[in-house]
C-alpha cells in the first residue's frame, strides 16, 4: 500500500462527479464561529456541493480565521450572502427545492430514511448552540437529523455538516 500524492488525488477527484454537485445547497444561519464556516467550505469542496449560502450573523469570505480552516476552499466553492432568508426559501421552493433543516423535532426523519423524491434539496444548519431560528423552522419542508447514541445530543455544526453531506451523498449516489 501506498499513499497517493496530491495531484493522484487531485486528478483521481476531477475523474468522479457528486450527485450532490447541481442538486444540493448547504445554507448556514446565524453560525457565530469563523472556524466552523471554514470546516463548512471545506465539507462542500470536498462532496461537491454547488453552493454554500450564508446568513444572519455568519461570517462570509475573505476573513483569515475563514481561511485557515477552509484551506482555500472558499475559493472553490460558489458562495451567497443571504439577506432575506424568508424571501430565499420562497424562492427555493419555486425552483422545486426541497428545504431542509438539519434539527432535532419532535417530527424530523433520519437522513437514511429521508426521501428526497428526486428534487435538488437546500439544507440549512442553525447556530452552534440554540439550532435553526424559530422564525426559518415553520417554513421548512422537513426536518432530518443525523442518529446519535451517546450522552451528548448534538454534534459540533461543521462537523454535523459533514456527516450530513456524506449522507446525502449516499442516500443520492444511486439514484
């Protein structure tokens, strides 16, 4: 075994094409941490998601701290500031998205066994500690939620972000 350079892996990456690559926005509201909107830029690079937008207090590029975390991968990734989050998700669904929350309701699906009927899916990730804002959760279409075992009921936002995307990833490669 051996490990591959960065440019095998580079040109092994432009060989494959994400289902999440025209289909999928990942939306982060009122995310307070400069950090964790890098580790988010970097989890959409790295799943091919087609946009990340950006809204309420979250901090958006060119920032150091945004960078650092992200390697870059602002750069990469087409990004949105969002100024009206309702007007956003009016519109959204206009375009047959799917609005999503990733949240913990008393009616949200796991991922696995969320349907997404084969519509381009935009989810949204709230702030670090108090989740999505009470005024974006009534225009949801669903909430889902990653499953979780332990003491703890919640997952650090950008971490939760990329265990979202690989599952969506998975629920959507063989469709």
């Amino acid at each position: 075994m051996k490990k591959l350079t960065t440019r095998q892996i580079l040109q092994r990456n432009r060989e494959r094409s994400s289902p999440l690559g025209s289909h999928f926005i990942l939306w982060l509201h009122n995310i307070r941490s400069l950090h964790n909107v890098g580790a988010a830029f970097r989890c959409a690079d790295a799943f091919g998601v087609k946009e990340l937008w950006l809204s309420g207090y979250t901090p958006v590029p060119p920032r150091p701290e945004i960078t650092k975390t992200a390697i870059g991968a602002e750069e990469h990734v087409s990004w949105e500031k969002i100024e009206d989050e309702i007007g956003a998700i009016t519109e959204l669904k206009k375009n047959g998205y799917l609005v999503l929350g990733l949240e913990q309701t008393d009616s949200s699906v796991l991922i696995r066994d969320f349907d997404t009927k084969e519509k381009p899916v935009c989810l949204i990730l709230g702030n670090e500690v108090t989740g999505i804002d009470k005024k974006i959760l009534p225009h949801l279409d669903a909430a889902v939620e990653i499953p979780q075992f332990g003491m703890k009921h919640s997952l650090n936002v950008s971490v939760a972000a990329g265990v979202a995307l690989y599952a969506f990833y998975d629920l959507l490669r063989d469709k």
